[in-house]
C-alpha cells in the first residue's frame, strides 16, 4: 500500500498532521487534500483532541500547489473555489487551537495555509515565499486576506510582488509569524506549546480567535457589542465556573468544554 500522504500522531490532547510528500517539499496535491481534508475533519470531531498542530515531512514545510499534478491544474479558479477555500475556512472553523510547526519552506498555497493558523512557530531555517507572481498569479489561499492584516498593506505588497524569500526571524520581526526557533528545538517547544493550550479553555480560545476575525471586518462601537454577546457565552459555560472556582480556591483549574 502507498505511504499515507498525511501522517496522523496523536499525544495526549495534541493531534498532530504532517504533510508527508518529502520529495516534493510537500506541495499539494489533490490526492493530499483528500487526506487532509479529511484528517482535519477527524480532529475536529473528535472530543478527545485539544489542540492541533500541522507540519510538513522532510526539510519542507509545503512548496504550495503540486504543478506537475493535473488533477487540479486544469481550471485554476476552481481550483481555489473547491479546494483552497474549503480549506482555509476549516482552518479558521477548528474547535481547537491550530499551530503550524514550519520546518523548513512554506512557499505560495503552502505559505498562507499556515499563516491561516493561529499561531505559526518557525524553524529559523525556515523560509515563506510569496511564490505566485514568479508565475502569474495572485496570493491565494487567504493571502490577499492575511498578509495585509498581519504586516499592513506596504509589506503586503512588497511579499506578494517581488516573491523574495522571507526568512523567518525576519518574519517574526515583522509581525508575519509568533516565533522563530532554533531547528534543534522546534519540536519540542512547538509540542510543548501544543501541550500548553490543550490544557487552556479551548472553547474560549477558539472563540477568541473568531471574535479577532470578525472584529477586523465591524466598526469599534460593533466590536464592543460583540465583545459583550461572546463573553455572556462564554460565561454561561463549565470552564468560566470551573476557572474562577480554581482561581478562588488557589488550586490548578481542569477545564474540560470544547
């Protein structure tokens, strides 16, 4: 049988997805988005996973689209219809925490499915690379999104024309990614990370990135309001009872809603 082209581990409350074409750099393809689609799915469904983190096999993290495949070369705008943006929005919809463990390039589709995540921890060897204009394109996969509202319009602009190599400390200088990490020490601090979160009100955190979201898009005066409806949710849940009980009582809180 082939090899699996998403590799599934799990440890403790961490679901971990690794991208697995090495000799490819790990460009998808739609054999790999099928896998991870559904990879993603299983994590999402299952109760017992906390906190997901996704890397890339080899010394890649994901080189973007696979070029040479022609089951999804054929007609680009569906492409990024059908595939990229299902994608990206079952990112963005995760019950749980998504950390994007960047061992090596993350270039074109690759780069912004894991600046979608939220939080991006680079090996300092790592690069991101705005591929697409060195072919013709625009930044797809939430790029035309992401990168303005992580480094502002100028920087934006600049990743997505030239396409030069970012390296990534000057991606965490610059505000693209959370941390750059010696290539010796990614993973243990990437799980330690993982491991950190998972035992954190999940539920509260995924709320939280979806308030952040949806608050770059509204007024101040609608924030606020927003602010006011998500955190009457939030407190009407176990873990807001179980974390000011902890708190009061000087003890470690167990959260346990997601």
């Amino acid at each position: 049988m082939a090899e699996p082209l998403v590799l599934i581990e799990t440890v403790g409350a961490v679901r971990k997805l690794t991208l697995n074409r090495p000799a490819a750099l790990n460009s998808f393809t739609a054999a790999m988005h099928r896998e991870l689609r559904a990879a993603l799915d299983a994590a999402a469904d299952d109760a017992g996973v906390r906190c997901l983190v996704i890397t890339g096999a080899g010394r890649g993290f994901c080189a973007g689209q696979d070029l040479n495949d022609s089951d999804v070369n054929t007609d680009t705008g569906a492409v990024v219809e059908k595939i990229y943006k299902p994608l990206a929005l079952r990112i963005a919809s995760m019950p749980v925490p998504v950390i994007a463990m960047v061992n090596g390039v993350a270039a074109g589709a690759g780069a912004n499915f894991a600046l979608g995540c939220d939080l991006v921890v680079a090996a300092k060897s790592a690069v991101f690379i705005q591929a697409f204009s060195k072919i013709g394109l625009v930044p797809d996969c939430g790029g035309t999104w992401l990168l303005p509202r992580l480094v502002g319009r100028a920087k934006a602009i600049g990743l997505a024309m030239t396409g030069d190599k970012l390296a990534a400390e000057d991606a965490e200088r610059m505000g693209l990614i959370w941390r750059c990490i010696d290539d010796a020490a990614l993973a243990d601090q990437t799980m330690a990370l993982a491991a950190k979160l998972a035992a954190m009100p999940v539920k509260a955190l995924a709320a939280t990135r979806r308030t952040i979201d949806e608050s770059m898009m509204i007024d101040y005066a609608a924030a606020l309001s927003l602010e006011g409806r998500v955190q009457q949710q939030m407190s009407e849940q176990a873990d807001f009872r179980e974390g000011v009980a902890a708190f009061l009582e000087k003890r470690a809180p167990k959260f346990g809603d997601r």
